[in-house]
C-alpha cells in the first residue's frame, strides 16, 4: 500500500483488526521512510456499480471518491471516523442494494446527503451547498431551517447538537 504522504510503496502494517460491527478489518499502517501513519480498510464488495453522471457517462464507482467528498464536509468536525465508516458503508451497501448495477450521481448525493444529516449538521450544509450548487443566499437559510425547525420524529433527537452557521 503506498504511502499517502511521500508515495513510497514500503510501508508496514502495525495492527490489524475488525471494526466495531464486524463489516471491515482496519489496517494501521507506517511508512518506514517518513514515519507517516495511516489507516486501511478491507470490505466486502457484493457487486460492480458503474455511476451514470449527468452528461450520461458512465464511471466505476468509486468509494475512496465518495469517502474523500464526504472529509472534506466533514473537516475538523468532531465525528469519529468508526461512525464516518459506518454512514459510508450504509451509503454503499443501499446503492447495492437498489438492484441495478447502475446507478446515477443524484442517488448517490441524496444518500450522502441523508446520511451527513444525520451525522452532522455542519458537514450536511457543506455538502447540500456542493451539491445542490446553491447560488442564493435564500437557498442557505431555507436549509438552516430546515435543520433547526422542530421535527417529529421521537426517537433519538435528545443528542442531537443546535445547527451552527460559521463554515
Ligand atoms: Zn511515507
């Protein structure tokens, strides 16, 4: 596995074991020549998903892509990554799931969107603004809104952290 941080192909695995629901081993990994530390995941993959994107053409999907998109909504929040795994398996295992091999970038931004909401809300403003490439201010505060509006659902909601605006 090659090194992230200075590209060399000669790093050493340090520890390795299941993630808490059993779905992945995760690698702790260090590279000998710059000392850098990172970590891998090994998953199973049920089947070959091709993303068909808005000009019509067709991709491998890739989930290293959608994990990357996902940190950087995510930057410097405070989610531990098990649960960022977690929401990112979720995502997966439902495209896999919908029964055709193809699948379209709105599904997977709709699922990332759902799962961001209920992981963080900053990170789900970040994302949705991308996403939905908003323009207008508006379209922010009808988000806003949405977010700290008063929802019905019973179970769980007492954790939840008040919506915070600053990027
Ligand atoms: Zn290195």
């Amino acid at each position: 596995m090659r090194c992230p941080y200075c590209g060399s192909l000669d790093t050493q695995v340090k520890d390795s074991r299941p993630t808490d629901d059993s779905s992945a081993i995760r690698r702790r990994r260090i590279c000998p020549d710059c000392g850098g530390r990172f970590t891998t995941f090994e998953r199973v993959q049920l089947r070959e998903l091709m993303v068909v994107k808005r000009s019509g053409r067709r991709v491998p999907f890739d989930r290293d892509k959608l994990q990357r998109s996902v940190e950087v909504a995510l930057r410097k929040r405070p989610v531990e990554p098990e649960r960022v795994e977690r929401m990112l398996n979720g995502i997966v295992r439902q495209l896999e799931s919908l029964g055709d091999n193809e699948i379209t970038s709105e599904q997977i931004g709709e699922l990332v969107m759902e799962g961001l909401k209920g992981l963080d809300d900053v990170a789900y403003v970040r994302f949705a603004s991308v996403y939905k490439n908003f323009r207008e201010a508006k379209d922010f505060e009808d988000l806003i809104g949405e977010l700290t509006s008063e929802e019905p659902a019973p179970r769980r909601r007492g954790t939840r952290k008040p919506a915070r605006t600053e990027p």
